[in-house]
C-alpha cells in the first residue's frame, strides 16, 4: 500500500480508533457515538475537532473501502461497532503502535513529547528506545513517519506521519539584512527556550506521580 494520502477527518478517526483499542480495549471495538466522541475529545487532540457523525461515518466507509478499518455488526454485535486495521496491515509493533498513534492525534512532536504523552500505550524506558520506533518507522517502504528540519529557535526536531503524505517543511521566513536582533533579544529568545524545556520537564516528572 503506497502513498495513501488520507485526511484530516480519516487521520483522526484512526488515531481514535488506535487509542482507544490500546488505552480502553473492554470498551473496544467503537461505536459511532463512541468514535464521534473519541475524535472530538478536547484533551490529547492537536486540532481539537468538531466533527459530526455524517463527517465520521464517510471517513469509515473510506477507510473500509481501503481496507484500514472494519464496520462490525451482527452476531453479538447489536449496533454497528468500528475498528481499525493499521497494525495489522503495516505490521506495528506496539511501540510503533503507540508512536504512530500519537502522531496520528497530535500532530508533528519531539521525541520527548511523544515519550511523556506515550504512557497509556506504551511505556517506553528512555528516549532512545522510543527514537529507535520512530526509526523503524521512518525505513519502512513506504515510510510511516519523517524527521522534519529544525526551525528558528527549536532545540529538538519535530516528527511527523506521513499517511497524509510526504510533508512539505516551511521554509523561514527570510531575514531582512537591515534587521539586526540586539543581544537582548537573543538571550531573552534563549531564556524562553529554555522555560519551555523546564516545563516540558517538569509536566514528565508529574505524570509520574498521578
């Protein structure tokens, strides 16, 4: 399966679907008031979503139709229930599992992002063994997920799937010669960096206590 250029709406439902199979599979396979809500949910979203079920269901009957997802019904089933098929079609191990997954929810993050947001799929024992995912990702054929260029004032490069597609980075803005930044501004630019760093670090030491 190559280049499978799925949108926004699919992008989510999958991520949805994966999340959910992983974090609360009693509660697996989804209905669709489950799925709606699953993919509108307002925490663990980047883009928080308003989607309604019309939207949802043709994101399924395409997934279907690709073979990436499962319409259940009958038998036990007495209401249509959904599932997905990414690991079985691509053959995910579950820490690629859980990477993709919340590359599928949340859109281009650090590693260290996706190791303190990964806990509840997989816990991972470093950073090391969670970029060695992102790596085991990044060769397959065709590629799951890319390293994306540094930008301006980043000190991590971000990562990003590419069911969607290859993705284009934006290029910076160009300087303009006669604009010249004082050394006041670039320590205060270095000093917010690094603020953001300590909370990164600090919201991944908290989790450890709830």
């Amino acid at each position: 399966m190559t280049d499978l250029r799925l949108d926004e709406v699919e992008v989510r439902v999958l991520g949805a679907l994966m999340e959910k199979e992983a974090a609360t599979p009693d509660y697996y396979p989804l209905s669709l008031n489950a799925l709606v809500a699953a993919c509108n949910q307002k925490t663990s979203r980047d883009p928080v979503l308003s989607l309604g079920e019309d939207a949802v269901l043709a994101a399924i009957d395409r997934l279907c139709a690709r073979g990436l997802a499962l319409d259940i019904s009958g038998a036990e089933h007495r209401v249509h229930k959904y599932a997905h098929r990414l690991g079985e079609v691509f053959n995910l191990d579950r820490r690629e599992y859980a990477v993709l997954c919340l590359l599928l929810l949340r859109g281009p993050q650090t590693a260290g992002e996706l190791r303190g947001r990964a806990d509840r799929l997989y816990t991972f024992d470093d950073i090391a063994s969670l970029e060695t995912a992102l790596g085991r990702l990044a060769e397959r054929t065709p590629p799951l997920a890319a390293e994306l260029p540094r930008r301006p004032g980043e000190k991590e490069p971000r990562h990003v799937h590419l069911l969607s597609g290859p993705v284009e980075p934006r290029a910076p803005a160009p300087a303009s010669p006669a604009v010249r930044s004082s050394p006041l501004e670039d320590r205060v630019s270095r000093l917010e960096a690094d603020l953001e760093e300590l909370r990164r670090q600090f919201d991944q030491f908290r989790r450890g206590f709830e």
